[in-house]
C-alpha cells in the first residue's frame, strides 16, 4: 500500500502536508495530512476522505496555495489551525477552512486560528468559507471571514 501511495504522490495527484515545527526532525516524526490534485477524483472514484463539504473546501483551498507556489504547512498544539504559510524563514499566514462558520464550531475554528496567530505573532488570519463574510476582532488580533470564491477571485 505505501508504494501505491508513493505513485500517486510522485504523479502529483496526491500531497502531503508536514505539521509545522522549527524542528526538521520533529516535522518528519509528526504525522502528514493528505490532499488531492481534483475533488472530482476524490468523489467520483470513490477514494473519498469523507462525505463533509468541509473537508472538499479545504482541499479546494489546499490546492489553489499549491497552484499559487506556498509553502504549506498545518499547525496543530492545543488546538489546530488547516493552514500556515511559510514565506523565507517566517510564517506569513494562518488559514482556517470551514464549510459554514457557525454557533457549534465557531469557537473551535476561532481558537485554532488564533493559537497559530499568537504562536507566530501574526495581527491578521483568514478563515474561509462556503458563503459566510464579516470581520472579527479579538484583543488586537484581525479575524477575516470571507467566502471561497472571493478569496479565489482575489489573486
């Protein structure tokens, strides 16, 4: 089975993603999460990571910070957050993707947001959507809710 899994990510149809840690060491023992190249190959064939809508946004996003040459990485401590961008020797960005940002999970996807915002002193993140927008703000820290496809649209 690893050397079918080795195939598909050689053929860049699926990617690995490495927990973000200052130690080389400790990104490689940490376990990786998976995305796709094409939700349609998830869904159609079968090799479905769940039926959430959620997890389909977040290999949407995954794949448009691939296309637009990141370097991604996920954060998870107490709390997780989907998304950390590395830019030089920094993160630059946190991102959280949620299908719908509502009363059950707002709280969860605030604070893992803000645990990777304060980890990397970061005074803006992003949390990503279906087709919830506002802006939030905490202490001093800047939340952007915006849907998918304006973020899409955006660069």
């Amino acid at each position: 089975m690893k050397s079918v899994i080795d195939s598909f990510e050689k053929a860049f149809l699926f990617f690995f993603i490495h927990k973000f840690d200052f130690s080389l060491r400790k990104q490689l023992q940490n376990p990786r999460k998976v995305y796709c190249i094409d939700n349609g190959f998830t869904t159609k064939v079968g090799f479905r990571f769940s039926d959430d809508k959620g997890r389909l946004l977040e290999n949407l996003v995954f794949t448009e910070l691939k296309r637009r040459g990141k370097e991604i990485y996920y954060f998870s401590e107490k709390r997780e957050c989907d998304f950390v961008i590395k830019e030089g020797i920094r993160i630059r960005e946190a991102v959280q993707v949620c299908y719908q940002l509502n009363n059950n999970n707002k709280e969860r996807e605030l604070n893992g947001l803000l645990e990777a915002m304060e980890k990397f002193k970061l005074k803006t993140g992003l949390i990503l959507t279906n087709d919830h927008e506002e802006g939030i703000e905490v202490g001093k820290k800047r939340i952007i809710v915006k849907p998918v496809w304006k973020w899409l649209l955006s660069k």
